[in-house]
C-alpha cells in the first residue's frame, strides 16, 4: 500500500509530499525576477508556502521512495512558516533547496546528514553546532541575518558560503565555527560579513579561500576574523577576486568560483575592518595575503607564531595599524616594499625566515628600513636573521650592509662613551664594513705625513752616516707596520717623534682593515 501524505496537510504540502518520493524537484517559482526574490517584499502565497515541521517530518521520518526511485528534498522559491528543527536527527537524505525563504531559524545541531545544500535562500540563523555531514555543505549566495553556529561541526567534503552575507548574533559573531573539521576545501569567496567570523582550532583539510570577501566589525566586538590555531592542509587566500563571471551568475557557485584575480584584471580585493588574528595558524601549502586592512585603535593584523612554507605578503595598500609576525617560521616570504605598514608598526621580533622571495624592486636600503619600521628599539637578531638570508642568496655585499646598519643602529643604545668610540669607528672604518672608506683616511694620513716631514726633516740615527732623506717613503713606512723600506736609520724626537707614533697607530688600524676588505674581494672572485 502507498503511504500518503497526511490528512491535515495542504495541498501544496501533499504535492511537496509526493515530489520527495520521487526525487523530484519541488519547484515554485514565478519565472519573474522581482517575485521569486527571496530577499524582496514579494508576497508567497499558500501555493509556495509550507510548515518546517512537514519538511522534518519528511526528513526524519519520511515515506519510502517510490520503486526504482531515490527519495530527497529539492525546493525552489518555497517560503517554510515555523522553526525547522531536526537537531539530534538523521538526515539520510539528499537536501537542495534553491531560492528558498525562511521566517524563522532552522535547528540542526547534533544532526546527520549525507549533502546539504541551501543556495540563495533567506534564513535568520542556523544553529548547527556538531553537525556531521559525509558530504558538502552548503550555504552560497544565503541571507543569514543573526549568524551561523558550526562549533565543533564535522563536514565530510566542502563548506562554501561563497557571496554570502552573514549578521551578527548578540555577542558580535557572525560565523562561529570554533573547533570545526572540513575535510576538503572551505570557500568563502566575496562572502559579506559583518561580525566576528571565528575559525578558532578548526582544521582544513584543503583549502581555506576568502578571496574578495568583505569583512566588517561591530562595535561590540572589533574582531572581524579569528582563526587562532587554525590548521590548514593546503592553502589559505585572503586575496583578491576576479570579478568576471560572479555577478549576474545564478550558477551554484558563481562562474568565477576558486579563479584569483589575474594581473591587471578587475577584481574585488580582500577587506577586512577590525582585528585579523591568525596566531599560531599552520598553513601546511602557503599563506596568500594581499587584501585590504583597515585597522583603527587597538586594531592589529596578527600572524604571531604562523608556521607556513611560503608567506606572501603583497598588499596593494599598506595596512593602517600594526602588523606582528613576531616568532612566526616561514619558508619563502614573497612580498614588497609597499605591503609593509609605516610608522613603528611592524613586530618582527624572533620572526625567521629561509628565503627572500620580493615580487617588486626591494633594495638592501628599504630592507633596512623595513627593519627598522619595528615596533621595538633594537632587535639585534632580526639584523641577522636578514644577513643570513642574503647570504644564502649569494648577496654578500648586501649582507654587509645590514650587518653595518645594525652596528650604527646598536651605538643609538649605547652610553655616551661607547657612542663616541663607536662614532669614531664608523667614521673612520664604517665598523670595518667600509675597507674604501679606511683605504682614503690612509691615502690622507699618507700626504700629510709627508708634508710634516717634508719640512722636518729627522736627524740621522748615526751621526757618522749620511742617508738619503725621503719624507714620502718614510711616511709611508711608518703606516705600513708589517712592511720595510728601509727607513730605520732615523732618529724622530719632539714633535716629530710623536707624530711618527701616530702614523703607527693609524697604520695598524687602517691598513689591517683594507688588507681585510682586499681578501674578501679576492675570496669571492
């Protein structure tokens, strides 16, 4: 005997009752744009209207599938009256709803399901905390005005909210999903939010994409993303979209879905307003960051202790508040001069990584810069850290430079004795980073020398000989400590005598610190 539809149900309920033994779609739309909107202030009369409580009847405790059939739940353009609770239920099957309006919150937490799909409908929230799905769920192109809830949720393939547009519930989260497993990819591509969307300890198993989403604090709680802890199997996007194929597409997913904005292409960027925390996040692929960060107060942009094998960071508009990578481990960092924030507003402390990977012009000098755009004082290692880089790039001259830049830079700490000394060292020598600069003092103290004793001339050692005076070789004998021109039979005393010790002095400082420059030059050729 078939079951039917019970007695009590309107006609448009048995229809849908019938539509969902047979696998059929159940579809109720006008074909006239301006009412079968969703989120318009079209009528839906009792022919698109059914109870949420026949949709879980259905879904817990449906009829069989009609023979040689595959029961499910497909609706377009049906406005559901009522809460629609199937929390703690088994969903065995197919769910796809198109189009589809709500006038209250639907329940799932604690459900089972195989695939939801809830695309381009009106829904004021949905509560699914620990939902587990073997298959995708999806939320595309919804309205969702108070916020979803996925803490701890488990879905078994992907989540997409792409074009979405997320409220806030009373505490300012818009998506909360602390905690939640994807299995495969999480797109979120040009998702509108307003809110905290919170990732807290979730784990994706692919991809977490938020290109050209629009992210949006509210005053309660300035937070606008918290992945804290996130794990990522693959890699993350807070980069720009390409505009072409998303608007006007009424496809699943919008034509452009999962394409990143070629170079020179119109596109809409990442944006987010407020606070951005991705503190202890692992990326296991890499982490894209080219968006927009608008950071006002104590607003900060953190990537604290990420661990990634590539960073790109290539902000088209520098930040406007700070940026901390302190303690993060990266492999390649790709970025430009431009991304970077100004101002005392970069934290670099304990930041190390492998390669310099730069997509635009980044001379030693704006690396420096860079450097010094931190948020602390005087990081010693980061000068290191930096001159290790470039070392392993074969970039030793510029290593140098860094090296150079961090003795000027420690002198600023030093007291005033230490600084005095130091300003002579860097004068004189550039802290021996600067063998030219030694080479010229040298060539100076050279003519001088041999214009004092031009017009001193010694006395011989011996009174009984009479050598040849030279003033120029003799200068140059004294400046030149490990050479001999046969300049010892003279006998300096006064003024002379003390001047000829100075030529000695400087002598051993500044010729050691060429000989040192000339063996480096000659080691690398």
């Amino acid at each position: 005997m078939v079951e039917r539809a019970p007695e009590d149900w309107t006609d448009t309920e048995k229809e849908l009752w019938e539509a969902f033994r047979q696998g059929d779609v159940f579809d109720r739309r006008a074909r006239k744009s301006a009412e079968d909107d969703p989120y318009g202030s079209a009528e839906w009369g009792s022919e698109r209207t059914v109870r949420a409580e026949v949709l879980a009847r259905l879904l817990l405790a449906g009829p069989t599938a009609a023979p040689g059939r595959v029961s499910s739940l497909r609706m377009n353009g049906v406005n559901v009256t009522g809460a629609l609770n199937l929390a703690g239920g088994r969903i065995n099957q197919y769910v796809e709803l198109y189009g589809c309006r709500f006038e209250h919150k639907v329940l799932m937490s604690e459900a089972e399901a195989s695939t939801v799909r809830m695309v381009d409908c009106l829904i004021p929230r949905l509560e699914a905390s620990r939902l587990a799905t073997t298959g995708d769920l999806h939320l595309a192109r919804c309205r969702i005005p108070e916020g979803v809830r996925l803490t701890d949720a488990k879905i078994g393939t992907d989540l997409l909210l792409n074009v979405t547009h997320l409220g806030s519930d009373r505490y300012g989260r818009a998506l909360s999903a602390d905690g939640m497993t994807v299995h495969q990819d999480f797109e979120a591509d040009r998702i509108e939010v307003h809110g905290e969307l919170s990732l807290r300890t979730a784990r994706i198993g692919g991809r977490l994409s938020l290109r050209g989403a629009q992210l949006h604090a509210v005053p309660d709680n300035r937070i606008c993303l918290n992945a804290v802890r996130i794990t990522v199997g693959h890699t993350a996007y807070l980069t720009s979209s390409a505009d072409g194929g998303w608007f006007g597409s009424r496809s699943y997913y919008g034509s452009g879905y999962g394409q990143t904005a070629p170079a020179g292409a119109p596109s809409t960027p990442f944006r987010a307003y407020g606070q951005v925390r991705l503190s202890d996040a692992r990326f296991d692929g890499a982490c894209l960051i080219s968006g927009e960060f608008h950071l006002e107060g104590d607003d900060e942009l953190s990537l604290r202790r990420i661990h990634t094998p590539e960073l790109r960071f290539t902000c088209r508009m520098r930040p406007t508040g700070p940026v901390s990578l302190s303690r993060a481990r990266v492999g390649n960092l790709v970025d430009t001069p431009d991304a970077w924030p100004l101002g005392k507003h970069l934290g670099l402390t304990g930041f190390t990584y492998e390669v310099l990977r730069p997509v635009a012009p980044f001379t030693v000098q704006q690396r420096i810069a860079w450097l010094e755009g931190s948020t602390v004082d005087f990081q010693p290692e980061s000068y290191e850290q930096l001159a290790a880089a470039m070392r392993r790039d074969g970039a030793d001259d510029d290593a140098r430079e860094v090296l150079y830049a961090k003795q000027r830079r420690r002198r600023e700490t030093l007291p005033l004795p230490a600084r005095i000394w130091g300003t002579v060292q860097d004068v004189s020598v550039g802290y021996g980073f600067r063998p030219g600069r030694a080479a010229l003092w040298l060539l100076l103290a050279w003519a001088l020398g041999s214009v004092f004793f031009a017009t001193h001339p010694l006395d011989p050692l011996k009174a009984d000989e009479h050598p040849n005076w030279n003033p120029v070789l003799y200068t140059l004998n004294q400046l030149l400590p490990i050479v001999d021109l046969n300049q010892g039979a003279w006998n300096p005393g006064g003024l002379a005598q003390w001047v000829s010790a100075g030529l000695v002095v400087v002598g051993w400082l500044l010729a050691s610190t060429v000989v040192a420059g000339a063996t480096r030059m000659l080691q690398r050729g």
